[in-house]
C-alpha cells in the first residue's frame, strides 16, 4: 500500500460557509416545511405571519452567507476558487474517466472536488442562489421587508396609508386591485420556491450519500477534512499542483 500524505485542502473561509450554510438550511427547510403545510397544522393568520418572519431571519443570514461564499470563489485557495468548480471543455471524459477507476476498484483520489463532486456542487450553488432571490422576492411581497419590500409596500399601499407602515396580512391597508396585481406577479415566485425546496431536499440527499460512500470506497477522509481542512490520501491525487 501506498504511504499516507496529508494535503491542507479546505480553507476556513470554505469551511465557515460549508457547516453556517448547511445549520441555515436545516432551519429553513424545517420551519419551510411547517409554512407549506400551516394549513393542515392548523397555523393561519398571525402564526403564520410569526413562522414566515423566522424563515425570513434565518433566510438572511443564509444570503449573506451564500454572497460570501460567491465572492469568496475569487478570493480562497485553490479548492475553494470558481477555477476548480466550474465544468471545464473535456469534463465528460474526465467523469467517464473517474467511473473507470471506481469499477476497477482503485477511485482516483482528488484534493478538492472530485468530478461527481464538482456536479453536485454547481447544482447546489444552483438551487441555493435560486432560493435566495425567490425567497427575497417573496419576503418582499409578503412581509414588506428588505430589500425589495420597500418599494413593494409604496405600490400596495391604500391612497392615505404611509407605505412605511405597511405589514403583511392587514387588508384593510392596501389598495385591493394593486395588492391583486402584485399577487399575481409574485405566483412565479412561490412556485419557483416551492419546486426549488423539493429539488434541493432531493439534491442534499444525494450528496449526502454520495460523501459517504466516497469515504467508505476510496479510503480518504472526506468527512472529517470538511471540519479540518486536511485529506489523508494513499494516492498521488489527479489535481495536485507543483
Ligand atoms: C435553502 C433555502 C430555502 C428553502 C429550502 C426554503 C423553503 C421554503 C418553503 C418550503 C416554504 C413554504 C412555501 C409555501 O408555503 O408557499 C418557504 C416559504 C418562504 N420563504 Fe423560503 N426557503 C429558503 C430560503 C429562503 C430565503 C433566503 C428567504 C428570504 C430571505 C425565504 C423567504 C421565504 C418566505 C417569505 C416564505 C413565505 C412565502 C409564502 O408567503 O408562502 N426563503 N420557503
């Protein structure tokens, strides 16, 4: 067997975003699930309006975070840089490439994403910039709140209401056909959420089991190197720069 070598791969900043993103989605999925199905709970009115103004709070700190890690790709190492991430010219040989070796029973060892890996990441950022901007539209449709809300509030608002003033589910304070009219704009939005919530699930799933059998099959610790930063390869590893 080859020697073992420990290879710093996950810089703190991947890190940090990786675990505040991954708790910033639990409660977001969690108290998502409970918006979706209020109805059924039996949640309405004010409760509703409570549970909505949380996910949003949770939501805020899940774009900074996302807009950190977007900029973070110009800033990082080299695992953490959109150079690595991004799906080059000859990616599908290089999968097909990846797959031999897992048939053959000796994976090919990567430092950063290997190119399975790579795929789900860029699905991920995906879906979570997707859930990001429809779910600031929806609060800004919603609730009135930043960034959008401020301007949404000034085209609902009742001739003689300050828009300032305005919160989510008081009728009496918005002017109906205006309200009616942002209703119907903002449908895409909630829908693109809601499909958006189910892919993502579907989504974390694999990569959840996709990590774990990575760890089982090739012998490298690509759990713990995600707390770390550090692997512990046997092998030369395809993307090792000299
Ligand atoms: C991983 C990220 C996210 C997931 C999985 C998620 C999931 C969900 C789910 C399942 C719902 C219920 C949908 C419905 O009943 O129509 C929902 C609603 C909502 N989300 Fe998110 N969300 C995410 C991010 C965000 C962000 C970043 C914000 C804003 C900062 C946000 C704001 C909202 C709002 C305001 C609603 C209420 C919409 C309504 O009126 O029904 N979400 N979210």
């Amino acid at each position: 067997m080859s020697e073992l070598k420990a290879y710093a791969v996950w810089d703190a900043g991947t890190r940090w975003f990786h675990w505040l993103n991954v708790l910033c989605v639990i409660g977001l999925m969690a108290v998502g699930l409970v918006i979706l199905f209020g109805r059924d709970l039996g949640i309405s009115g004010d409760g509703k309006v409570l549970l909505k103004t949380v996910h949003t709070l949770i939501g805020y700190v899940f774009a900074l975070n996302l807009i950190w890690r977007f900029i973070w790709g110009f800033l990082g190492n080299q695992h953490a840089r959109w150079q690595s991430i991004k799906i080059k010219r000859g990616f599908i040989g290089t999968v097909r490439q990846y797959l031999a070796s897992i048939r053959a029973g000796r994976p090919e060892q990567y430092l950063g994403h290997n190119p399975l890996g790579r795929l789900s990441v860029v699905l991920l950022f995906a879906l979570l910039a997707t859930q990001m901007v429809t779910g600031l539209v929806l609060a800004g449709t919603d609730l009135f709140f930043p960034p959008l809300g401020h301007w949404i509030a000034q085209w609902v608002a009742a001739p003689g209401i300050d828009p300032g003033l305005l919160v989510a589910n008081a009728p009496q304070m918005y002017d109906s056909a205006a309200y009616e009219s942002m209703r119907e704009y903002r449908k895409i939005f909630g829908t693109i959420h809601v499909y958006g919530f189910y892919t993502l699930a579907v989504v974390i799933v694999m990569h959840i089991v996709a990590v774990v059998v990575t760890e089982i099959r090739s012998g490298s610790n690509i759990i713990s190197a995600m707390f770390t930063g550090h692997k512990i390869l046997s092998e030369r590893p395809q993307d090792e720069q000299h």
